[in-house]
C-alpha cells in the first residue's frame, strides 16, 4: 500500500457508550421485571393489587424490555462500533444516528408507559400498539439509512459477513414488522388486526419466530463474527462456512414460522412445512456455532483466563443448545408434550439469558476497556459475574424442564377408569409451584451477576480516559475507480444495494410461499354457519380480555387429543374464529384452556372467581381482579368499534353502529340479572359484566342452532 | 374441513413442489459459489476484523498474521 494516500477519518465512541449504557440500564429493569413475573406466579400477592403490575401486562413489558431494549441496545452499540471498523469510514450521518438512538428509548419508554396501562394488541412480542408501531418503522429505517449510507462511502471494498448478518435483519425485520403490524385504528390507543383467526396467528408466528430469528439471533452472529475473532485475537475458523451459514440461514429460518402452531387449525401443508423447514435449520445453526468454537482452537488457554472469552464460549454454546432443541421441538411428536409448557419458557431462557444475555456482556467487558483506554477494573468480578450468570442460567432452566414434563404427563395421564387422572387443571399447576420458586432464584442470580457487571464496567470507565472519537486512516475506494473506470465504481457502488435486495429476495421467497396461500383462504366466509359475529357487549368483554393479558396463560385453542377433548371438551375448529382481531390462541398454558369456557359455569362463578380466585379454586395463581367488578366503561366507543370492524369485514348489519348500544344494554342487564339471583349486586357498565358476557360466549357458537343466535 | 379451505385456492398442489425447487436450485447454486470462489477473497475477508491494528488506542497484543 506504500504510496498511497491515506484518508484521516475517526469512529464515534460516543454513539457506542450511549447504546451500550442504555443496554446495561434496560437491561437490568427488563431482569427485574422478570424476576417479579416470576414471582408472581407462586405468590398471587406479587401481583400488587392493582392492574398495572399484574401478571398478565408485566410479562409483555418484561418479553418488550428484554428483547427490544436489552438486546436492541446491544445489536445497535455493537454495530455501531463494528461497522464503522470493517468499512474503514464513520458512519454515514451521526444526526440519523443520534435520531436512531434517541428514538429507540423513546419507543421503549412509550412500551413502560402503555403496557402497563394495558393498551396493547396482544400479539406476541409485537403488543405495542399502531402509533409506536409507526415509530418503531421510522426509526428502523433510519437506522438502515445510516448502515446503507455507510456502505457507500466505505473505504473497504468488500463487505465481511458480519455486515451481511447486519443486513440481512435490518431487512428483514422491517418486512415482518410492517406486514404483522397491519391494523385498523379505532382510537390512538386501539386497533384491530388487518386479519382474523388462522390468518392472523399464521402472520403472528411468521413474525414471532422470525423476531427470534432476525432480531435475536442473525444480529448477534453479525456480532460473533466480528467481536468473537477480536476478543481471541484470531481469524474465523472459515470463512466459507461463514457464507454457507449466513445464506442457508438467512433462506431457511423464515419458512419454520408454523412450528408454534401444530395441532392447531393451521392447514395441515403448513404446519408440514414448517417441521421440515425447521429440522433443516439445525445444519447451519450447528455449521454457526461449530465455526465459533473452532475460531479458539489452539486459545483455550486464553479461554481459562480471559473473562470476555468465557463468557463468549458459554453464549455460542448456549446458541448450538437453543437450535438443537428449537427443531427437536418442531417434531410433532415432541410438540404434542412441550407445547402450551414451561419447556418453551426454557428453551426461549437458554437463548435468551446464555445466547444473548452472554454475548452481550462479554462484548461490554471487551468494549469499555478499549474505549476507555485503560484495563477492566476487575477481572475477579467480572469472573464471579461469569459463575453467577451462569448458576442462574441452570437454576432457571433446569426447574423449568423438570415443570414442564411433570406437568405435560399429568395433563396426559388416564385412570384405569379411563378418565384424567387429574381432571383439576389446579391440581398439576400446584405440583410445579416449587419448580417456579427455584426459577425465580435463577432469575435473581442472573440479574445480580448483571448488577455486579455494571459496576465493575463505570468503576473500568472511572479509571480511565474516554476517548470520544478514534482516528483512523486508510486509502479512498475511490483510488480503484481511476483504475477500473467510472462503470466499476458504480457497480462497487450498488454491490450493498444490490446484496440487500438479494438477501431480500431471499426471505421474501420463503414469506410468500407460507403466507399467500393463507392469505387467499378466504377466512371472513364462516365455514361453520353457526359461527357469528360477536355482541357488542362480548367485545368489550373480549377487549378487557386482551387489555389484562389473560392471554399469557390461557390457551384459546383445543388440540385433537383425547386428552384435552376430555378436559377441555370438543377440540377448536379453524372456522371458529374468523371473528376474533386478533387472535387470542395463546401459547403457554399457566391456566386452564377456555376456548369452552362459555356455559361451563354460571355467571355467578366467574364473579366471585374474578374478585378472588381462591375463592372458587382454592391454592389458585391467578391473580384476583377485585377492581373489575367497580371498575365501570363508558362503552362511548363501541360505535366506533362496530364500524371498524364492518370495514374489516365483520358482517354486521348496514346501521348496527346505531343501535350497538342499546343492544349491549339489553345484554348487559340480563347478566346483572343472573348476578342478582345468585345476591351479587353490581352496575350494568361494570368491567365484569362485560368479562362475563365474552367468557360465556366462548366456544359455544358451534352448538347453535342457526336460528338463536345473538345478532341477526 | 381442511380440505375444504385448501379447495379455495387453486392449485395449492403445486406449492410445496414450487418450495423444493426453490430449494434445490439456491443451495446448488450457492454452494457452487463457495466452492469455486478465490481463495484470496477468503483470506482477505477473514483478515478483515484484524486489520485495525494501528490504532493507537488498542492495548490488547496485537496479531501480525
């Protein structure tokens, strides 16, 4: 290179400190909530009497806060720093940088604010509702422009594949979260979703096991890659492999979407599909993780000493674990037992606490150091962080495995009499509440691990010299371009515009492929007659439903097994739910199913049973929602609701809007009616009348004679 | 009733079919790529993380490979 001219340029430290700060601060308010969520399910009391902290809206904000604050954080000050350093040039506009990162707290902010408040969609890793949907597109693009704009004025001509994996999920996140996010506001704070029923789960597990996929995983490998080979100060083991890894992956992982939902009423070629697309994805993961171990051939000596590697190691093991058992839990025979369990809770805790959790804090302790110019304060604490971290990984999971079997063979096992054995869902949940205490100390050893990690890394940042901008030089690409012609320096040019659209075409073969034929079903024609639309006064119900977060521990969805027909009674039809925006089947059973609630027990049971669980099940975990029964809606916007809903297509009359209300007055009085014969008095437009309403309704339509049904 | 959700669009047979052609033709030709693609490239990418080394500021010990 001897005669060149060298550029002078520097990186920004700064932008990295920020994400990196704000990682460690989410960090620790996303662990605490969990390990409070935790706690809420054996002690009901942590649920703090009130709505806000219950169980069913603190499990979204702590999924939120881990995964979009903790890791988001992490994927952005780990490209922040990296990217800059691959492509020998800042990035490109710090104005959209500062934007990206100032607009990305705001968004978790909004998600501390509206979660609790219970403004959410419900769906998956995807609750916010559509003006932070918006904003959360916005600033995701903007950190796109910047990744793009970087790459063309890169003083390195070729792109290492960390930058693809960047790419890539960039790419694809912004596809998924547009296309999960369609909705039709009613309000600012409530939406309904563009689709209904089978469609809208299969959109939601399109999007939620690609989040996993392009948010939790391919960004991280971007920085394994990256972060891995400095920290042992040594190439990749392949870079061959790294290719075949990175395109594999990136075309495999975005068909396995309906693994979440087998034994449900997905069509049977999808769920198909999906096991066989998800068994694949077991080779490249494996082809991932092995190139990240053998990258530290011959440095296991180093792995001893050095905290960064070990924490490394644990985390590229933690990941080759997570995606062994990701496919063995696409095995239908193997879902038919972990579904709706604590083994998923496990399973998401291994990747998330060993895979993400560890990568991150080993590319903390690797980064402060280097941009405070000085040495980590501590490498005995950082070890004991090391040892903390991960005992609390093992006593998380391992109760979590041992729970869910337990509790899986309970939900199966027959008497000789040919009956449940245990036909009290209660009684299997009671079995695993010492499971749950011993998670919640995995939980608590994890998250002091992190607060000792915080302090080790602003006691190294006290000790040195942040060196806000780093100074660096290397010859303009613009050298080859006298060479070569003006026609290679545009080709040059387009090369990471013409990359990201063929990782683009990529994902979107396998997006197309799953969706369009789920997409032309045309699920707004009932397939089962019988099946109407729903009242107005069960969509408040069913709204106050999706408000609470019942979802995060009842199923709505009966598998074709005799033993939930048997529990639960006859098993869910696709055609059942082509009313329901969105979709409320669930994926974790903590409670029982209730998509057969409705007629089970009087309206009286499930007043005294929403005041106080224990009450009706004794040694019950739910939470008690004493407030309900006071707690009053002014049911103004149900108007409103009838209209967006007829615009989706819900067949309701021409003018139902109108007289919606006086409708739901006439239902609502009769529920206060069958309260009063049981010597409950309660108000017409009290949140638990409205409840009741939803919950008897549920699952009841298929047992209808067409002529009763509730709105003609 | 599976069936008759799968009647409302044509063809859905030719699906998976579409899917494994898809299939085969993107892993053939990318590990065609792999195989066949200079070993310079592979070693100067590899390379591509070390090559900061003459930033003052990094005090790890440097690799001069």
């Amino acid at each position: 290179m001897s005669g060149v001219t060298l550029e002078k340029f520097s990186y920004d430290n700064k932008i990295v400190k920020y994400f990196g700060a704000a990682t460690l601060i989410w960090g620790l308010a996303g662990m605490l909530i969990g390990v409070l969520a935790a706690t809420q399910l054996f002690l009901p009391e942590a649920n703090l009497g009130n709505p806000y902290t219950t169980y069913g809206r603190i499990r979204p904000l702590h999924t939120n806060a881990v995964i979009f604050a903790f890791v988001g954080n992490a994927i952005f000050a780990g490209i922040y720093y990296s990217m800059p350093r691959l492509l020998k040039a800042p990035m490109w506009n710090k104005t959209l940088s500062w934007f990206n990162f100032w607009g990305w707290q705001l968004i978790i902010l909004s998600a501390v604010i509206t979660l609790p408040l219970g403004l959410t969609t419900s769906k998956e890793y995807a609750e916010l509702e559509w003006p932070i949907d918006i904003a959360i597109a916005v600033v995701w693009v903007s950190f796109g422009a910047n990744m793009i704009g970087t790459l063309l004025t890169r003083r390195e001509k070729h792109m290492y594949v960390a930058i693809w994996f960047y790419l890539a999920s960039f790419v694809t996140i912004a596809v998924l979260h547009i296309f999960n996010s369609l909705a039709l506001p009613v309000s600012f704070f409530k939406s309904y979703s563009a689709y209904a029923g089978v469609q809208d789960a299969l959109v939601q597990w399109w999007y939620g096991h690609n989040a996993v996929a392009f948010f939790l995983t391919t960004p991280f490998l971007g920085l394994m890659y990256y972060f891995l080979p400095k920290a042992a100060n040594r190439p990749v083991y392949s870079y061959k492999l790294s290719i075949v890894h990175f395109w594999s992956l990136i075309f495999i992982y975005i068909w396995a979407g309906p693994h979440h939902l087998l034994y449900t009423a997905l069509p049977e070629w999808a769920q198909v599909l999906g096991v066989a697309f998800s068994v694949m994805l077991i080779a490249p993961s494996w082809g991932g993780m092995v190139n990240g171990l053998l990258t530290l051939r011959g440095a296991w000596d180093k792995v001893r000493v050095d905290p960064v590697l070990k924490f490394m190691v644990v985390a590229v093991t933690a990941y080759g674990m997570a995606t062994f058992e990701g496919p063995l839990l696409s095995l239908k025979s193997v879902n038919a037992i972990a579904h709706y369990t604590d083994w998923i809770v496990a399973h998401v805790h291994i990747g998330g606490l060993g895979w993400n959790g560890f990568l991150t804090f080993g590319m903390l302790y690797w980064l402060w150091p280097r941009m405070w110019k000085t040495n980590l304060y501590s490498v005995r604490l950082a070890n004991t962080h090391f040892w903390l971290g991960t005992l609390g990984i093992l006593f998380y999971a391992l109760p979590m495995y041992v729970a869910a079997l337990t509790q899986s063979l309970m939900w199966k096992e027959f008497s000789d009499m040919g009956r449940l054995a245990y036909p009290n869902f209660l009684e299997t949940v009671i079995q695993i509440v010492p499971m749950y205490m011993l998670r919640a100390i995995g939980g608590l050893l994890y998250l002091s691990g992190a607060i000792i990690m915080v302090y080790n890394l602003i006691k190294t940042a006290g000790q040195g010299i942040f060196v806000e901008e780093e100074m660096d030089e290397a010859p303009a690409l613009a050298k080859y371009q006298s060479q070569a012609g003006e026609y290679w320096h545009r080709a040059w040019e387009r090369k990471p515009i013409f990359f990201t659209l063929m990782a683009t075409v990529a994902i979107l073969i396998g997006g197309i492929v799953e969706i369009i034929p789920t997409i032309l079903v045309k699920s707004n024609v009932p397939t089962i007659s019988s099946v109407q639309p729903y009242t107005p006064l069960e969509l408040q119900g069913r709204d106050l439903y999706i408000a609470n977060g019942c979802v995060g521990c009842h199923s709505q969805m009966i598998r074709p097994f005799r033993s939930e027909t048997e529990r639960y009674g006859e098993y869910s039809k696709a055609g059942e739910f082509v009313y329901d925006r969105p979709f409320l089947w669930g994926s974790k059973r903590t409670g029982p199913d209730l998509h057969r609630i409705g007629g089970k027990y009087p309206d009286s049971w499930h007043y005294h049973h929403m005041v106080d669980p224990r009450s009706m099940s004794p040694g019950s975990l739910m939470p008690p929602y004493p407030w309900m029964s006071t707690n009053t809606l002014s049911h103004d916007d149900i108007g409103a609701k009838i209209r967006t809903l007829q615009k989706l297509g819900v067949p309701y009359p021409e003018g139902y809007d109108e007289i919606a209300r006086a409708d739901l007055e006439k239902q609502a009085d009769q529920v206060v009616e069958n309260l009063k014969g049981a010597g409950i008095e309660v108000a017409p437009n009290s949140e638990v009348v409205a409840l009741i309403a939803y919950l008897q309704r549920l699952g009841t339509d298929i047992n209808k004679e067409t002529a009763d049904l509730p709105i003609r | 009733m599976q069936k008759e959700i799968l009647r409302t669009i044509e063809n859905v047979e030719i699906y998976p079919l579409i899917s494994l052609i898809i299939f085969v033709l993107f892993f053939i030709g990318m590990f065609w790529w792999v195989v066949r693609v200079d070993q310079k490239y592979i070693d100067h990418m590899k390379q591509l993380p070390m090559n900061e080394e003459h930033q003052k500021t990094s005090d790890h010990e440097t690799n001069k490979n």
